[in-house]
C-alpha cells in the first residue's frame, strides 16, 4: 500500500442552504467525495495458503473504495482555520478492532491526547504495529479474542496502523486536534456539526488519490460540497 500526495484536485460546487445568518452561532457543513471517471473496481488481494483457515483465500483491498457513481469511501475531511482547536471532554472512547481479518473501521478519529482502543474480535493471534512515517511508535501482539488493549498518540496526526502476521491488513488513526473531522462514507458523504460562522479552508485526504483543500465560508449552514479527486498514475 502505498501513500500518495499532493495530486491534483478540484472542486464542483458548493450550495448555501437557506437558514438566514445571524440566528445561530454555530451550523452544519455536508458535502461528497467523488472521483473522475473511469472509476477504479475493487481490488483483491489474495491471501498465502497457511492464513486461508482463518481468512479466506481472498481479501478486498481497503485502500481504494469507490461506488458504482464515483463516490469515494474513507476519505478524511477537516477543517482548517482560525477557531478554538479544542476536543470536547465528554466522548465515547473509540475502538478500532481487528474482525474478519481486517481492521475495523478502516480510519479511526481519536481526539488528540485522548485513549482509544485496540480489540481483537477474531479467532486468531495478530501483531499490531503503529507508525508516524517510517517510524514504529508501538507495537503490542494480541491473542484471539483478547479484551481492548488502551493507546494513546502524543500529538496530532495521521498514523498508519499494520499487522505484522497478515500484511493486507492496515489501518489509519487520525489523532485530531478538534471535533471537526469526518470520513467519507459508502456513498462518499460526510457532515460536520456545531461548525463556529468564519472564513475556512476544508482539507481532504484520501490515502491513495492525495490530498488538497477549498476555501468555505460559514455564515449559515451549508447543504452540499462537492470534491472530486483525480486519480494518480
């Protein structure tokens, strides 16, 4: 798997909702992620005999999801600007479990400086690695089916998360530094709430069709962004 930036991005549109400015002090952003045609297919990975027992002799590669319409699943959208980079104190800690041979969700947010877990909800041992770039910050072996283990990353940042026994599966954790980060969905969409009105630029990053961003301003709720990325190579 390999981690592309900077290609190149553009933007379709965006649509102001209705509400009139000045009523609230805080409002909605939606918007979807898509992707120029011809969109990529989903891509197998097959997996060595020895893991078939347990994995089956094939896998669907998490790194590249797009729907039948071009919408682009586990993209990271957040906002950039000049507001209060604060996590809220009141959270559900969030986990990222190891299931069906792959990790689970494939991009976890976890507030900066805050725990999240790491399950094993499999009948099988597996070797987890987690990276800032090349380097190995973690690395702790869990047992089949063994209770959440409890991490926590020093600073914001976007870290990849390995298994060492079965290599197709990786993961992502986004350790943010405020609440207004989304992942795409199956039909690329993704929703921010309690957003302060203010002059922003959104940011988007897909682990392998790059990253770029576009300017927003919020003076009422907005109802649709559109971004559409192009593929590299």
């Amino acid at each position: 798997m390999e981690i592309r930036r900077g290609s190149s991005i553009t933007f379709l549109f965006f649509v102001l909702g209705l509400a009139a400015p000045g009523i609230n002090s805080a409002y909605e952003i939606q918007g979807r992620v898509s992707v120029t045609p011809p969109y990529p297919g989903l891509k197998k990975i097959q997996v060595k005999k020895k893991h078939h027992d347990a994995c089956a002799g094939e896998q669907i590669s998490q790194s590249l999801i797009v729907s039948e319409n071009g919408f682009v699943k586990n993209a990271v959208v957040s906002l950039k600007g000049n507001f209060e980079k604060k996590a809220g104190t009141d959270f559900e800690i969030p986990v990222l479990d190891q299931k069906d041979c792959n990790f689970q969700p494939h991009i976890l947010i976890a507030p900066g400086g805050k725990p999240f877990h790491v399950a094993n909800s499999d009948p099988m041992d597996h070797d987890v690695r987690i990276f800032d770039e090349a380097d190995m910050l973690l690395r702790f072996e869990m047992d089949a089916y063994d209770k959440p283990v409890e991490k926590q990353l020093r600073k914001a940042g976007t870290y990849v998360v390995r298994c060492g026994l079965h290599p197709w599966m990786h993961a992502f954790v986004v350790s943010a530094e405020h609440p207004y980060y989304a992942v795409s969905d199956q039909n690329g969409e993704f929703r921010f709430t309690g957003v302060p009105p203010g002059r922003y630029h959104l940011h988007i990053w897909h682990e392998t069709l790059g990253e770029g961003q576009i300017p927003v301003e919020v003076e009422k709720d907005i109802s649709e962004i559109s971004y559409t990325f192009r593929p590299v190579g």
